[in-house]
C-alpha cells in the first residue's frame, strides 16, 4: 500500500476543505475565518522558531480584517487545570467571535474546554464523560464561540478531535471530555511548525499517532465499521513504523516529518471513528511520570497480549506492517490467539527499544506500585467508562482488579505470562 497518497485521501474524505494542512498554510487562515466575526482571541505556545509562525498568523488575521483583542499563553503539558480557568478567564474578559489556539494537543484541549466553561458555566467536573456539553447547549440554546485549532506537533491530533484532555496535576489524574461540539471548526495544521521539534517530541508523538490508530482498530474488531477503521489504522502506523526512524537520524528531513505529520492525522480520524482503551485509560494514571506517547507505547504491547484472542484480523494486518519493517521474523500468519499476540507485542517492544523507550514499568523513574492502585482506581470511575467500553472485550467495573491487574503487573516486570485473556 502507498501509504502516503491512501492517508492524504483520507483527509479527502474526512474533513474536505474545511482543514487547512501541509507546508506554508498559515498565510491563508485569515480569509478562511473571516465569516465567523472580527474579534479573536489569540491562545498561544511560544517555542524555539515559533516567533515567525505567530507573525504569520498575526499577519493573515489583521490582512483578512481581523483583530486580536487580546493574546494568552496557552497550556502546560498534559493541559492542568489552573492553564484551564486562566485561559477561560481570557476568553470571559475578551469576549472574541473567534478563538485561535496555536500549540501542542495541551493548548488546544484547554481552549476546548475553556470555551465550554465559559458559555456554559459550572465545573470541568461537569462535562468529563461523552456528550455532557452537547446536552448542556440543547438545554440552554447556547452556542460555542467558532474554534481555529493550529496544531504545531506531530501528536495527538486535537485539532482534529472531539477530545479534551484535562489533568489535575495534584493527584495525577486526566480526565476526558468527550464532545462533538469541541470539534475545532476550523482545524490547521502547518508542517513546517514540526521541523525544530526534539527527539523526545517527535518520538513521544509519533508513538500517540500509532496509538491512536491501534487502539481504535482493536475495538472496531468484528464490527461492521472494521474496514474503513482498518484502512485508516494502516496508513497511520504505517507511515509511523517507516519514518519515525528516518526523522530521528535526520532530524532536518522533512519529508519524513510531513509522513510523520499525516500519521498522527491519521490517528485523529481514527479516534473520530471509533475510541480508545486499555493503553489510553492507564496513561492518564502515569502523567507525572511518563509522557504520553510514551506511556501509551509502553502499556498497548501488554494489552494486545490480552485482547489477542478476539483481535485476529487486526493483528495480522498490524504484525504485517512490523514484519515489514524488520521488527519481528515471527511466521505470523501461522499463528493464532494468543500466541499472535505475544508474537505482535514483541515486535511492538522492538520498536520501543529501539528509540529507546522504556517497555517495563520498573525501567521508569518515579515509578511504583501506587501508580499501579491508582490505575486500577480510575478505571473504575464512572467519567472514564467510555474506555473500557471500547475495549474489544469491554470490561465492567467489577472486573477491573481481576483482569486489568494482571496486565499492569505484567507491564511493571516485562512478563506477559501472567496475563489473563477473557475468551
């Protein structure tokens, strides 16, 4: 498969022209906003090069008759609450027609959600868990200020997305909003904000994109929106497993960068088809002490052991793409259940070791057995439910301990023996 040409007809296919992507998009943000009023509110990330990037959309907001009235800082990682209220305050003060986010998924998904709290009152409290802010604006007759969402890293896609991730740094916990009315209305997303980015950010996004991408397709198994879910995941990781190492030996090659780019889009539409599970929902009880791309590329090998016996069709396609890559030599397609799994986990592991992240709990800083409590803890709260729902053998609260322990105790140790499967 050309991965490339399926992922950039996707997008096609996905947004149509409302998204504004590739190199040098920034200049044409202005006339395509206009309609949606005069006054906006500019959300910003400040990083090494982003200067010319802001004059660029200052510029095409002032030349199509646009004026900012106000400018903020945006998000911290993983978007805390206190960037949270403080970006709603600016949003309250300065009372925009228009919002534009520029950053990482942290600053988009505060100004998400910033909004919300903004026209609809209350606490994030309220709106954590799927469609509270849609019901809230049909009770109310209230509608969300237009969003222009400029992505500036390979990553998480919340340009894109309905998802707003919101953490509270003193206990350690992230929580979701889950909305189509936090879709950005106007997403944009500018290669060439990607170029100056680090090692560690490129690998951390990169591994969110597959992610993504994984995680949905595990889910859709067996469900009549499997193949469109299949063709997305597989340009998606795809297009990770045969850049990720090319940008990180030659960090000034674009066109990697761009392929790395359309992945983690591809891991947008893909979370927009279907949701996450496993590695997502015990991600959110690392943030304190993994990124999130890496906590992610460190839990889904362990989950794919347990799911293995209902994700055939699913690992074949993803264990093909590996093999490819030189990841594992495993005779993948003689083998089935279980056995696949480990087979697909491993090279998964590969992967990981080499960019050199961590694949055991035990090998991170910080780490111990009250990460694993707090995990099993969360999954058990009501506003993450959605997760273990997508699971491809959905799991009840009452089953957590039983199940998901075993993969968290396999994860901290880097044994997947002890790893129970449901079916």
């Amino acid at each position: 498969m050309d991965y490339r040409e399926n992922a950039h007809a996707l997008l096609k296919e996905f947004k149509g022209d409302a998204y504004l992507y590739g190199r040098g998009v920034l200049p044409r943000i202005g006339e395509q906003v206009k309609q949606y009023g005069t006054k906006v509110l500019f959300v910003r990330d400040h990083f090494p090069g982003s200067d010319v990037f802001l004059e660029e959309i200052r510029k095409s907001l002032k030349d199509a008759g646009l004026q900012i009235v106000a400018e903020e800082d945006g998000a911290g990682p993983n978007a805390p609450r206190e960037d949270l209220y403080r970006i709603s305050d600016a949003v309250k003060k300065s009372r925009p027609d228009i919002i534009v986010s520029f950053g990482g998924g942290s600053t988009i998904d505060a100004a998400k959600s910033a909004e919300v709290l903004r026209t609809l009152g209350g606490s994030i409290e309220d709106y954590f868990g799927t469609g509270k802010v849609t019901e809230k604006l049909k009770e109310t007759g209230k509608k969300l200020t237009h969003h222009v969402a400029i992505q500036t890293a390979a990553s998480s896609g919340a340009h894109l997305t309905k998802y707003s991730n919101i953490t509270d740094v003193h206990t350690g916990q992230k929580k979701l909003v889950v909305d189509e009315a936090v879709v950005p209305g106007t997403p944009v997303f500018d290669y060439r904000t990607t170029y100056g980015a680090p090692k560690s950010l490129t690998m951390d996004g990169a591994l969110d994109g597959i992610a993504h991408c994984l995680e949905v397709l595990y889910g859709a198994a067996g469900k009549d929106s499997y193949p469109k879910i299949e063709e997305v995941a597989q340009s998606g990781i795809g297009l990770v497993v045969e850049n990720l190492q090319k940008a990180i030996n030659d960090p000034k090659d674009q066109d990697a960068r761009d392929m790395l780019c359309l992945a983690t889009d591809m891991g947008a539409y893909s979370i927009m088809l279907g949701g996450t599970n496993g590695g997502h929902l015990t991600s959110f009880s690392l943030v304190d002490i993994l990124s999130h791309g890496r906590a992610c590329a460190l839990m889904n090998p362990y989950y794919t052991v347990f799911f293995a016996p209902t994700v055939e069709k699913p690992l074949k396609m993803v264990g093909a793409i590996y093999k490819d890559a030189g990841f594992t030599g495993a005779d993948l397609e003689a083998l089935k259940g279980r056995n696949l799994g480990l087979a697909v986990a491993e090279a998964m592991l590969e992967l990981s070791k080499s960019v050199g992240f961590p694949t055991t709990l035990s090998e991170v800083e910080g780490f111990n057995d009250s990460y694993i409590k707090r995990a099993l803890e969360a999954a058990k709260n009501p506003q993450l439910s959605m997760k273990l729902q997508n699971m491809p053998e959905p799991l009840t609260a009452d089953m957590i301990d039983e199940y998901m322990g075993p993969i968290l105790e396999a994860a901290k140790v880097g044994d997947f023996s002890g790893i129970k499967n449901v079916s």
